[in-house]
C-alpha cells in the first residue's frame, strides 16, 4: 500500500509534534482507499484530513503515547458520519529518529498506516510512514511509499539521514524494498 498526503497536512503534522515536543504528539489520519497502478492492482490510501488527539499516556510522554479508546470512537464516529475512513495514527519521536520503536510494534494493528515525524530539539527533522507486514508470520514493519498529492515522492532519502543521525532502526523494522 502506498499513502498519499498532500504538503499542508505533513505540515500539520510535523507542527503537532513540534507542539507537543518534548512529550509525542499523536492523532489520526482520515481519508478513503482507491485502487491505483496500471492494472487497478495497487491500494491507495488517500489521506485529506488528521484529527490530532491528546496523549493519553500518564507517565513517559516524551518517548510514549496512549489514545484513548473513547477518542478512537469518536474518530471512528466522525469518519462514519463524515465518508470518510480511519486510515492510520500518526506520533512524533522526540529527538530520536522517524522509524517505529520495538513498542510501536508491539502496539501497533495490521492495516493501518503509521506515520512517525522525528522531532529534533523542537523541529521536525522528517516524516516517515510504516506499515505491518502481513502474511509473514513475523510482526515486523516495512516502510511505506508516501506519495504527494499532485506528484512526487516526500523526501524519500530523509528518512536514512534521519536514522543515521540517531542510529539504526530497531529490529523488527525494516525500510522499504528489503526482503
């Protein structure tokens, strides 16, 4: 699956992150699905609006978040009543790196898009999106493609810089294209 965004709402939410920084900021990403490729053989999810919602987490909100369940009704809610579709969460990783931590893999659900802003000292330092793998009898992440609306692809060679300056993914997590 590949996700689309359009600037202004990577902006969005990068700014929550810097917002919420040194605590992670976290909030929905809502939007519809639409088949995509030549042959009509590929999934896009189409992002146009975010909820953002408070952290819900009680200790360790710099490196943790909760949502809390009442706020995902209501999103679920929201989406029913608006057309619209929960299509993934996204949170902010104060001053480590926009890739998923072993507890975001540990919490996190098949099907949905993850999108991490790695926010450095107060200042997005890139945003990326991962989704679970399916079907390998591992729980691993693997990078997600996102896509700009009206072309292009959000800086794509960011995400390694981003790594690199903190340290390698954690196991579990591997960037797109790999095996």
């Amino acid at each position: 699956m590949t996700l689309e965004l359009d600037e202004d709402l990577i902006g969005q939410i990068e700014r929550n992150g810097e917002a919420a920084y040194p605590e992670e900021g976290v909030g929905a990403l809502l939007g519809s699905l639409c088949e995509d490729g030549p042959d009509h053989d590929r999934t896009l999810a189409v992002a146009t609006k975010i909820e953002i919602i408070p952290n819900a987490q009680q200790q360790h909100r710099e490196r943790r978040y909760l949502v809390d369940p009442r706020d995902i009704l209501r999103i679920e809610r929201y989406a029913d009543a608006t057309g619209l579709r929960v299509l993934g969460w996204f949170h902010s990783h104060p001053d480590h790196p926009a890739a998923p931590s072993q507890t975001d893999l540990q919490f996190a659900w098949p099907g949905w898009s993850y999108v991490i802003s790695s926010i450095a000292r107060g200042h997005a330092h890139g945003t990326t999106s991962w989704r679970l793998s399916e079907g390998t009898g591992l729980k691993t992440f693997r990078g997600e493609t996102i896509l700009l609306r009206g072309g292009g692809i959000y800086a794509p060679a960011a995400t390694e810089a981003v790594a690199a300056i903190f340290q390698a993914p954690p196991s579990g997590v591997q960037p797109e294209g790999t095996p």
